[in-house]
C-alpha cells in the first residue's frame, strides 16, 4: 500500500531520517517505536509532505507521491492525526469535524461517516456544540482521530496517541484504534508506549537516531530481548 525507499529528510542542514525503507500493507496495523527524537514524527510528517523528503521515494499504491503537497496526499486516502491533537480549539466538536471533510463533495457519505465517528466516540456526540478547546485531554484526542476519519482515508496515520492521557483513556483509545482497523482503515502507528503498541499491531519498525534498526512481526519485537529491555522495561 504505501511505501517508503531509502528516503533521507532534513531540518536545513541537520538529517534527521537516514536511508529509511519500511513498507505498510493494506488491511496492517504497523507500528513506529523508538526513543524520544528517535525521528518517529519525521516519518510521518514526510509521509504527509510537510517534510519533504530530499533524497528517496515514498510510494502510494505504486504511485509517487514525495513530491505532492500535502492537500494532494490527503486526497489520495492519506490522513494524519499529529501530535498534540492540534484540534482547533475556538471551534465546535461538530466544526472541527466539518474540516475533516473540507475535500469532500459526498454529502450524504459525509453524514453517514459523521454518525461512525460518534458510534466511536458518543462522548463527542453530546459534546458536539462545545468549543473544542473545552474537552479534556482525552476527548480531545479522540476529536483528532475522528476528524482524521472524516476525511474518509485509506491510511491513517497516528503519532502519540497515548500522550499525556490516563491509563483508562489510553486502553480506550487503543480498542478504537483496532475497531478502525477492523472495519477497513489500515493504520501507521507512532507511539513511545511500545508495549501498548506491539500489542494490538500486525508488524513493527524500530527507530534509533533516524534509521530503520530493526523490523519484525509486532509479536516477535515483543519477545526480543533487546528491545525489552530498551522500549518495555523490562
């Protein structure tokens, strides 16, 4: 489905992914882990076209699309949830999820996708006349993915779910998350909760200082004693 070949991204003259190859295949739970300034975000933020890839290839469905701008990705079936929610904080729950769709011209399919999101998360149902700014940290997370969702997308990609939130709110998010995946959405997941995140993932990738150190089923990374004692803590 998507594919990223020998790709090197830089922040002015400091490289910050090194020769990154990783494949993500359709129907995947795959999942990024690493230390903090690992380059995770940078993956997905060249995926996206915010970064732009200076040497390499990113593929979409045999398509490539390192050089399209960010709103051409977005169309193809690529939506990102950031770090930090970035929600919109002056606007509605019901607004925020209105600019999810802004390329979007199906409106009933646009209706129909508004009533999953809210069978995700009903909490933003009634919430959905207060500004999103308003809702606790959990909510608001939740108000990131739908609104990722909205944009109806092939791929999602999803950088640091679990930060900042409660133990309790993290489990529910993960459940959604393999919910979305069950019901067709492939998922790229960023998470420095690497326990949490091998356990509900197809395959793994491991990052070091902006490269690609290891690559396993998300089981087999699970029992690797290496990456225990390095991500698990144990």
């Amino acid at each position: 489905m998507l594919e990223m070949r020998h790709v090197d991204t830089f922040y002015g003259n400091i490289q910050a992914l090194r020769d990154v190859s990783l494949e993500i295949r359709d129907g995947e739970i795959v999942t990024l882990i690493g230390a903090n300034g690992a380059g995770k975000s940078t993956t997905l933020m060249t995926i996206c076209g915010i970064n732009r890839a200076r040497q390499g290839e990113i593929i979409w469905n045999g398509q490539p699309i390192h050089e399209l701008s960010p709103h051409e990705i977005v169309a193809l079936g690529i939506s990102q949830v950031p770090e930090g929610r970035l929600i919109f904080p002056d606007l509605s729950v019901s607004e925020n999820l209105d600019l999810g769709a802004f390329l979007r011209r199906d409106a009933q399919g646009i209706r129909d996708d508004l009533d999953y999101v809210f069978s995700l998360f009903p909490i933003l149902a009634e919430r959905r006349r207060q500004p999103g700014g308003t809702l606790s940290g959990g909510e608001q997370q939740m108000l990131a993915i739908c609104r990722a969702l909205m944009a109806r997308p092939k791929l999602l990609l999803l950088d640091e779910p679990s930060l900042g939130l409660a133990p309790i709110i993290i489990q529910q998010i993960f459940a959604i998350i393999q919910r979305v995946n069950a019901n067709g959405t492939t998922v790229f997941l960023v998470e420095q909760n690497a326990n949490q995140a091998l356990r509900i993932a197809h395959r793994g990738y491991v990052m070091e200082n902006g490269r690609i150190v290891m690559a396993d089923s998300a089981q087999s990374l699970l029992q690797n004693e290496e990456v225990r004692s390095a991500y698990l803590g144990m």
